[in-house]
C-alpha cells in the first residue's frame, strides 16, 4: 500500500504532499489540470518508466515530460506500507533511485545500483516489471501480441514455463531421457519456439541418419590381382594377402642393396649438389659485398652532443620552474611563505611587499625563459629522434656486417666439401652409364609398381571386410534411427503451439477465468481462449476486442488488469479514464469500483476527468478524493 507521495518540480506541481491512506482514492477533476502527472508519479516511482498513450517513453525522454518547466531537477517520493521510503530524482541526463528503511533511528539507505535496487522493490511488492506494469495500465495487456501475454500470464502466476513444469508435462506424455530435460530447459529459458525448433532439427538429423543406413551397399568384392586376373576378395584371407606383399617388400629391398643406386637416383644427386654450389657461391659473395656504415661514429657523436644540449636544457626548465613555484607560493601563502608553521609571520607589511615584488620580476624573467626553453626543446626533440634513430639503424647495419664476415670462412669450408661430393657423384654417374645400369633400373621399377598393386589390393581387402562388417549391423542401426525418428517427432508434436504450451495455458488461465467470472458480468460475459484473445459477450452477441466501442474496450481492460493483478494480490492497482466506465456502465459503474476492491488490494487509485467518477457514498471501505482544480493545485476531500 502507498500511504503517501511527494512531488518536488513533477510537471505542474512544485511541490506537492499527499495522504493516501484510504482504501481507494479518487484523482478527479477538468482535463487539462494535472490528473496525469499524478498517475505518471506512482507508476514512475513503482516502475522507474512513463508511459504515454501509444507507447513506453525512452529514458531520454522522461526529463522533458516530468521536470517542471524553469526548474532543473523533478523528485517522486513514496511511502509504501511497512515504511519503506522509494526516492527518485530526474535530470536532464540521470536518474536515480534509492530506498530507505526505517531502522528504529532513522532511514537506513539500502546499498546496490540502480539495477540491484529495482529489483529489490519488485522483491518487496512480490512482482516483476511485466506484472507491474500491467497492474498500472488498463492498456497493457490488450497492446502485447499472443506471445507477449504469454509470457506476461506466466510471470504473473509464478506458475507455468518452468523447466520442472515443462518436464512434467513430457513425462505425462511417457517422454523421459536427457533429450527431453535439454528441451525442458530451452523451453523455459529461450521460449517454447525455440524449443520445438531444437526438436525439429533432431527430427531432421534422425531421418539423415536413416538416408545414410539406407544409401550403404554392398562393398566392392573383386579386384585385379598381381597376375593380372580377377581376385575375390570374400574368398582370400587378409593374412595371406599381407604376407605376398611382404614378401615383395624384403625382394625390393634386397634388389636396392645389391645394385645401389640406380642412374636415375645418381643424376638427380648430381643436380642437388650443382644446386648446393650455386647457392654457396651466392651467400659468399652477399657476405662480402656487407660493409659498415662509415659514418656510424661520427652519428653518434653528434647524438651525444644533442644529448648533452637536451639534459642542459630540461635542467634550466626544472630550475625556473621551482622559481615560479616559489612566486606562486608567496602569491598565495597560508602560513608565512618563508617560516613553516603556524605561528605569526615575523616580517613586516613592507618587507613582505618588496618581497613581493621582486619574487614577481624573477616570475617573469622565469616565464620569459622557460617560453625560451620550450622553442629551443621543441626544435631539438625531433633532431634527437632523427639521430638516435639513424645510431640505431647503422649500428644495426655494422653488426650485421660483421655476421657476414664471420661466416666467409665457414661458408667457404662447405664450399669445398659440396664440390668434393659432386666430383664424386659425377664420377659414379659415369660409371653406372658404361656398365648398362639402366637394365636395372628396369627391373626395380617394375618390381614397385607390383608392390604398389599389392598394397592396392590390401587396402581394398580390408575394406570389403570392414563394409561386411557394417553391413551385419546395418538392420540394428536402421531399427535404432527408425526408434529415434519417432521420438523426435514426438518431441516435436509436444512442443507444438497446441502441445504442452498450450496445456500450460489452460492451467494458468483457470485462476484468470474464475476470477473474469467474477467480474466479467460488468460488461456481460467475458471469455479468454486458449490463445489468449478476448471475447465479450453483450446481450447474446459476442464480439471480439476490434468490435468494442471505445468505453467496453477500455472496461475490457480494467477486468483484465484487476485479473492479472490480484492473483495473488499485487499492492497497487491503477485505473485510469474511469470515465469511460462510467459512461458505458452509467450506474453500474460504482458496482465496478466496489468489485475492484473486494478483492483487496493496498492501494486503489482512480483517475477519471468526469464529475461522475466521484463515489457519492462509501463503498465497502473509506473512499479519499482528490479534486485537481487547476495546473499544480488539488484539493483533498
């Protein structure tokens, strides 16, 4: 319950206290007098948010609506039942939110950003911003699409999409297993759309699985064998199959170590060596075209030049520096400039004057030559840069002159090892030529490629016995894809839009309907479908939510704020342009109100432009009224 709200700068109003004790009170007078800026108050202070007719107002926006015109700032305060305190402040660039509870002292401010505070009021008044919202506009639930009032439905019950719900509901429906608990959560967390889309896709994968069982055949069953006829391979033994190429390997082998190598093998060493030359040749004569830079030293003297000129400077820059310091100091001394302490300054007026003064003529000379300094710095820096730079880069030049030297000799040995080499491969080369090497080498290529053939086929052997060995399993794994097919598609069935949501509905709208029940006969009769669209009907006829004037769609509205509101109860209930109730319901209109707090809620508040609005007798509880009579100026009654 809200016992009582302060404005400070909100709209018309520069400051303003109201008592709202009563059970319902009753904001009431013209247009045009500040009746919304009252309304706008409570749900900022509750919400932190304003909303106008069309839609929520950005952050951004909230100044320029709420802040009295001339002023900088706008305060809300109220003070909920229990006594906490809720304050908060409006500029053109923040908010603010703070809480304060009442400690037997005092008001103890609650720690935590605004975040972490908001979500501690919901705590306290037991809703979300969702519920809150729809409890402090008429509008809300009739603007949101199916979806949104969903969502709104299940928050405002604590009841449905829940992970254990959702799982339930599948164990009801004999679905039980991992799968089902991961689309238990997806469901609660990401929406029962997503959920069925992760169905889907498992769907889809069960029945790419059952394409691939079903595009396996039968494995290749004959080859080529080394004599050149047609192997089958479901009648010969892996083993025997190896020990024939084994066979072969230890006979290639020993042709290589009888005849060595063979000319092809000669001649191509011959080229690697002449390549091996080439390149040496070419390293050695980099290494000796490397020369250092010959003005490396003559560089760095100058460099130690400026370096020397640089420290000289930034040495008077420190010294003049200190010197201002110090005038500044007398310029505005606390205790006595030349004596520390708290004690009475010994000088005398006129010596402090011509202290002074002259600590002013050493000022400026000071300023005059640290300017000095600052030209002569700034056009030594970069030279600084440009030399240490160029030190840098020759001494880089010089050591790597000197790597290159030192690898002459090294270079040169390698040299003369690689032409020794090629001499000899040369010679060999030669020798394998006279004596008919390439008969040999015949022979060994033909051996290969018969080792080659053979490694072919026992390859293929093993895989006509591992296709064999799948294929007797095949009939299980199509069963087991078949299995889970199914069951996907089960999955999917149950996270359909007529599923296991749809029954979370039905379980969450009973407590909705029984209480529309209740309060539904101020229009007629009032039904929510299981995809949550209203019907009224009045007087036989039943008309959806676009077939109602303006005044039964606004009393629609309020029937489903007080449902969504006070199951359970939520502390305050706003209704706003009661008149258009009363202009639809004419007298019954006072029943309305009566029904809206027979349900007890902490505070109700009406706000209505009509003189009708006013109640002109008690109604089940002590009724406040507030008569706004102009801009900034009520009247409690």
């Amino acid at each position: 319950m809200i016992h009582l709200i302060k404005l400070e700068n909100w709209g018309p109003y520069g400051e303003l206290e109201l008592d709202l004790d009563h059970a319902m009170t009753v904001f009431t007078g013209p247009n045009g007098v500040g009746k919304s800026y009252l309304r706008d108050a409570i749900v900022f202070a509750i919400t932190g948010t304003l909303r106008t007719r069309r839609h929520v107002a950005k952050k951004n926006q909230i100044a320029g609506v709420a802040i009295r015109d001339g002023a900088k700032a706008a305060r809300v305060e109220v003070l909920l039942a229990g006594g906490m305190r809720v304050v908060r402040r409006v500029t053109a660039t923040t908010q603010t939110l703070e809480l304060f509870d009442p400690d037997g002292t005092g008001d103890r401010v609650i720690p935590g950003s605004s975040q972490e505070l908001q979500d501690e009021l919901y705590r306290r008044l037991g809703v979300d911003e969702g519920r809150a919202l729809a409890a402090l506009d008429s509008r809300h639930f009739l603007s949101l699409v199916e979806d949104e009032r969903k969502a709104l439905l299940f928050r405002a019950l604590g009841a449905g999409v829940t992970a254990e719900a959702v799982e339930k509901a599948f164990v009801a429906r004999g679905l039980t297993g991992a799968d089902v608990q991961s689309l238990a959560r997806a469901a609660a967390r990401d929406g029962f759309r997503r959920a069925e889309q992760a169905a889907i896709e498992m769907r889809r994968s069960a029945k790419r699985r059952m394409d691939e069982l079903a595009a396996i055949r039968e494995p290749e069953r004959t080859v080529t064998g080394l004599n050149g006829r047609t192997l089958d391979l479901g009648t010969i033994g892996l083993e025997q199959l190896e020990l024939r190429v084994s066979s072969l390997e230890h006979e290639h082998d020993a042709m290589q170590r009888s005849h060595g190598r063979t000319l092809g093998e000669t001649r191509a060493l011959v080229e690697s060596h002449r390549r091996q030359v080439g390149e040496l040749d070419g390293e050695i004569e980099a290494a000796r075209a490397a020369e250092e830079p010959e003005d490396l030293a003559e560089t760095e003297a100058e460099l130690g030049e400026v370096e020397t000129r640089l420290s000289e400077l930034r040495g008077w820059q420190e010294k003049h520096r200190a010197m201002l310091q110090i005038a500044d100091s007398f310029e505005r001394p606390s205790p006595c400039p030349a004596i520390p302490g708290s004690f009475a300054c010994p000088a005398t007026a006129k010596q402090l004057k011509e202290h002074a003064s002259a600590l002013r003529e050493h000022r400026d000379e000071a300023k005059e030559a640290l300017a000095a300094i600052d030209e002569l710095l700034a056009e030594m820096l970069p030279r600084h840069d440009a030399l240490h730079a160029g030190v840098r880069e020759r001494r880089a030049q010089a050591d790597a002159a000197k790597r290159a030297a030192a690898r002459i000799p090294d270079l040169e040995r390698r040299l003369s090892s690689v032409r020794d080499q090629l001499a000899y491969a040369e010679q060999v080369a030669s020798e394998l030529e006279d004596a008919g090497q390439s008969k040999n080498a015949e022979a060994i290529a033909e051996l290969k490629t018969r080792l080659a053939r053979g490694r072919e086929i026992v390859a293929a052997k093993r895989a006509f016995d591992a296709g064999r060995a799948k294929l007797a399993g095949l009939a299980q794994d199509r069963a087991a894809a078949v299995a889970q097919a199914e069951r996907a598609n089960q999955l999917v069935k149950a996270l359909e839009s007529d599923g296991i949501e749809q029954d979370l509905v039905r379980e969450a709208l009973a407590p909705i309907r029984e209480r529309l029940a209740e309060t539904g006969t101020l229009l007629g009769a009032v039904n929510v479908a299981d995809d949550l669209s209203l019907v009224v009907t009045i007087g036989g006829r039943a008309r959806s939510e676009s077939q109602l004037s303006e005044g039964q769609w606004h009393a629609l509205g309020i029937l489903m704020q007080d449902a969504l509101a006070s199951l359970p109860a939520f502390p305050v209930l706003l209704v706003d342009e009661i008149e258009l109730l009363v202009q639809e319901m004419r007298g019954r209109a006072l029943g309305a109100l009566q029904r809206l707090v027979s349900r007890p809620y902490g505070s109700v508040f009406v706000f209505g432009a009509s003189e009708r609005a006013i109640p002109q007798k008690p109604l089940g509880g002590s009724i406040g009224v507030v008569w706004c009579q102009g801009p900034g100026v009520v009247v409690t009654l």
